[in-house]
C-alpha cells in the first residue's frame, strides 16, 4: 500500500511539473507571430513608432526613438554620428530617395541632424513630425535629406 500511495503522489508531481512548464515551451506546432514592437526587424521598429505615434516625450531624442524602435539604446549620441558612422561602415545610401522599410533615413536640420525609420513607400516615421512621433509621407518633409542606411539593429 506504502508504494502504490508514493507511486500516486510521484505522477502526480510530474503531472503538476509538466502542467506548469507547458506554457514556458508551448505548443510544438506554433506559427511563427507576426513582428513584435522594438524585437530588432524592420517590421518591429515601424510597429514600435506606429504604438508610440502622439507620444511628445522623444522631442529632441531622434536618435534614442529609432534605437528603441530596434530594442536598444545608447548606441549613438546623435542622428549625425549615426550617419557618419554608416558613410565610414560604407552602409550609407546618400541622397538615395527610395529607402527600403525599416532603413534609417537622415537630415541635415540642425548641428546633431534627424533621423527616422522609412516606411519603405516613400514616407516615414519620426519625432519631430507635427510636434510628435508621427508619420510622414514624404522625405521631404525636412529640408536637408541626406539619404539612408540599412534596416538593422544599430551597432
């Protein structure tokens, strides 16, 4: 009777055990989602300026808003070294207007210039647009487009 009580108590661990883990690993034949906000993709940062379109607090903070649109922070001081660094890196496409989604387009605004991410349709999100994160629909919203750089996580 001693071992049949241990044997019900010892399955009934496991079954709790393995209750408790499932949703840590879930199903085996998940679809792969759709991009996430800031989960290093293209399609993540455009969604991640899409969640944050209105939000005043990044006026001034161009270069922090395209970071944390690719899920980091502090990579470069300004949108300026951003594009210096991609023109040394041989990654800048300049004066080129047909930026691919998710690609870091730059002006010429001020001493630290402007950044955004294209919309890959010719328009872009940014701060600064309207007085907040926004989209525009051209590049020429800014004066002084200086052109693109690839779509990746800032390095």
């Amino acid at each position: 009777m001693r071992t049949s009580t241990t044997a019900r108590l010892l399955g009934g661990l496991v079954t709790a055990l393995a209750l408790l883990l499932l949703p840590l690993v879930g199903p085996a034949s998940a679809a792969p989602s759709a991009a996430a906000p800031a989960d290093g993709t293209p399609s993540g940062a455009i969604e991640w300026f899409q969640q944050q379109s209105g939000d005043t607090s990044y006026e001034g903070l161009c270069e922090m808003a395209v970071e944390n649109a690719y899920g980091t922070t502090g990579v470069w001081p300004s949108a300026r070294a951003h594009w210096e660094g991609a023109r040394s890196a041989g990654k800048a496409h300049e004066g080129d207007t047909d930026p691919p989604e998710g690609a870091f387009v730059y002006w010429d605004t001020s001493e630290n210039g402007h950044v955004g991410i294209a919309d890959g349709s010719g328009g872009f999100y940014s701060s600064s647009v309207g007085g907040a994160i926004g989209h525009a629909e051209s590049l020429s919203y800014f004066g002084g487009y200086l052109g693109w750089s690839e779509p990746q996580v800032p390095a």
